[in-house]
C-alpha cells in the first residue's frame, strides 16, 4: 500500500475541518459586528430595555390620569452644552406634547452628533412613542451655533393597563449625544495606497 493512499483521506479531512473552522471564525466575526445594530433594532421595535419606540400617529385615546414626565440630557466627548428646556411636563396619557431642548457647539468647528436615548422605568420603553424627534438621524451643528429642538412624544393608553407600569406615574426620558460614528469614519485619513 502506498503512502499516498493513506494521505488522500487524511488530507480530505484536514481541508473538511480548516474550512469548517474559517467558517465558524468568520461567522462569529460577523455576529459580533451585527450584534449592535440588530439588538439597537430589537430595542426599538419592543421598548426593550427602556428603549423608547417610534410613532408613526397619535392615539385616538387621551386618559383623564395625569402622569409626570422629566427630562435629562447628557454629552459623552463632545464640545457641547445640551440641556432640557423644562425640567418636567405633567401629561395626560394619550395626549401628544411638545419638549424643547438646546444644544451649543463651543467649539469652532463643525460638530456632528447623534443622541441616543432611554426611558426610565424600563417597563415604560414600551409605551413612550414619539412623533417627532431629533435622535432620529445625525445632528450637525455649526461652530458656536445654538440650536433648539423639539420632541413631539405621547404616552401609549395601553400603559395605564400594563401590571408593570400601572403604579408608575413618572417617567424619565434621558438623552446622550454622542459623536456621529458615520461622521468620525468620513474624517477619518484614507490610508495611502502608493507602493
């Protein structure tokens, strides 16, 4: 019996398990960059985790009980100063309302940015909805240039019926800007492809 008789089957299965191998590597490699971008989207889809869910209209219901909604606003490694323009609102459950924030770029340049945002309870993520919101896509804000900006924002009837949430008049929508991680890789110096 020849040598390479023994080989053949052997090689077979060696390229068999290093293909299954790459495969897996390559296919938890992408997991793991899908995995941010799909759990942002299961959030946003359910209220998970306090994530608040977007509206396309306003309920036809508005409840006589009256809850309390505060405002937070936050900066992670940005020139900004970003405040809430009221502290709190007092809003039926059903009725759409209008909050104000103010953003100031101190810098000067150019700044984008995107707000990320949470509600507190979390329980209450499912049913905060908004019409209206500035987080919904990229901010640019000029150098040394004050903005304002609306959320248009209702509380979902169902709320008032939901065990976890019934007992729970106030709510806390908070929001963090962030800089724009499509605008850092548009910065970001093309490598130099010369030889």
């Amino acid at each position: 019996m020849s040598l390479t008789a023994h080989s053949d089957p052997d090689r077979k299965r060696n390229v068999r398990v290093a293909v299954i191998c790459a495969t897996a590597f390559f296919g938890m490699i992408g997991a793991a960059y899908a995995s941010v971008p799909l759990y942002k989207l299961f959030c946003q889809v359910t209220g998970f985790d306090g994530t608040v869910r977007r509206a396309d209209a306003a309920p036809d219901t508005i409840l006589g009980k009256t809850m309390t909604v505060r405002f937070d606003a936050n900066t992670r490694d940005l020139p900004f100063t970003f405040t809430s323009e009221q502290t709190s609102q007092s809003v039926r459950i059903g009725e759409t309302k209008l909050a104000f924030f103010k953003v100031t770029n101190n810098s000067n340049r150019p700044v984008t940015a995107r707000a990320i945002y949470n509600v507190v309870p979390e329980q209450a993520g499912a049913y905060f909805r908004k019409l209206q919101c500035f987080c919904f896509e990229d901010q640019t804000i000029a150098a040394g240039a004050t903005v304002e900006m609306p959320v248009l924002y209702f509380i979902d009837p169902e709320y008032a019926q939901d065990m976890n949430t019934k007992g729970k008049p106030e709510v806390t929508l908070s929001y963090t800007f962030f800089p724009s991680t499509e605008a850092v890789q548009a910065e970001a110096p093309k490598p130099d492809k010369k030889g």
